[in-house]
C-alpha cells in the first residue's frame, strides 16, 4: 500500500512540474502515472548502471555529476515518452536538471511521509 501511496504522490509532483518549470509538458493525470512508473522503472535498473561506470567523473565531481545523470535520465524519459506516445516533453536540458531535482526532493518527501516507523 506504500508503494502505491508514493506512486500516486510523485505522480502529483509529474502533474504539478509544468506549473513550476517552463519547458516541461505532461497531458493528464494518466500520463503522470505512467512517467512515474517509468521514473521508478529507471532509477531502479538504468541509473545503478550509469552511476557505476560514471563514478570517476563523479568522484572528480565531489558528486556533483549525479545532478547530470539524473537530468540525462529524466531527459531520456521524455524521449521515451514520445517514442511510446505519451504527452510528457522536455525541452532541453536545464527543464530536465530543475525537472529531475523536483521530482527526487518530491520523491524523497514522499518516502520519508510514508515511511513505516
């Protein structure tokens, strides 16, 4: 019921992105339910992955490059988006930084609301 509980809150924060940042649209509630599984989904299996082999960098960083990956991520999921037809777009790089730092503060206020004691 949790995980459900945080799905339906990161998607709110999906939904709420384009009131907030210009140069992000999503078309529906619908759409922020599938863009957060699909966030879920890549920071479940692709971004261990990435930040594993970029760790050097990151680590010359003082990890500051994770910004980067995540906003790599967060872009790529809109190319993905359109590819599957879904009405979620980013328009460049900044919208995809500010956009991924949303959503990672917005999931991290989630986790931490629902969190069992």
């Amino acid at each position: 019921m949790r995980h459900i509980a945080t799905w339906i809150l990161v998607a709110l924060a999906f939904l709420a992105l384009p009131h907030i940042i210009p140069g992000i649209t999503i078309g529906s509630f619908k759409t922020a339910l599938i863009i957060a599984v699909i966030w879920g989904l890549v920071n479940l299996l692709i971004k261990p992955i990435i930040s594993l082999v970029l760790l050097p960098i990151t680590l010359i960083t003082l990890g500051l490059f994770s910004f980067v990956i995540n906003a790599l991520l967060f872009w790529g999921i809109s190319w993905l988006a359109h590819l599957l037809g879904v009405g979620f777009n980013v328009n460049g790089f900044i919208p995809a930084l500010l956009g991924s730092l949303v959503i990672s503060v917005a999931t991290f206020i989630a986790h931490k609301i629902l969190a069992e004691d």
